[in-house]
C-alpha cells in the first residue's frame, strides 16, 4: 500500500531478518554445548524476536505516515499505488 520508493527498505527489513536470525542461531550453537539445550534457547530468543516484530508492527501501523496511505487506499478501493501517485510526498 506504499509508494514504491519505500520497497527498499522493506527489502532491506527482510534481508536484516534473515542475517538476524542466522546469527542467533551461530551465537547459541557456539554458546551451548548440549543440543536440545542450545535449540531451546534459539527458540526462545526468536520467540521473542517475533513477538517484538509483532508489537513494533502494531505501534508502526499506527502511525500517521501508515494511516494516510491505508486510508488513501481503501477510498480509491485499490491496494497499491502507482509510482506517479506517491501524493505530493
């Protein structure tokens, strides 16, 4: 629902994800000799990532800048945006 300026960041987001968690997962393997013991601890700590991401998501959706292009969507009932319509931004 975003202009397409704002796609880098969204990509930049998910490869930040994907470095995150592989790095957790090097930490509790290094950190922990017992396997179930350094498995658990991966799970509780993305277990927490995600839960983190979740209340972040709610907080952003939220916003004014979020709010403008939800409503601006749902009034010209299409979902996304074309590059010339990024509203005056």
């Amino acid at each position: 629902m975003l202009p397409s300026r704002y796609t880098q960041a969204v990509m930049a987001g998910e490869s930040g994800a994907g470095f995150l968690v592989s790095i957790n997962r090097i930490i509790t393997k290094l950190l922990f000799e017992d396997r179930k013991n350094n498995t658990l601890i991966f799970f509780l700590l993305s277990s927490l990532g995600v839960g983190g991401c979740f209340f972040l998501h709610q907080v952003a959706r939220k916003t004014d800048f979020v709010q403008f292009y939800i409503t601006l969507c749902r009034e010209s009932r299409r979902i996304t945006l074309e590059p010339s319509e990024d509203a005056g931004l």
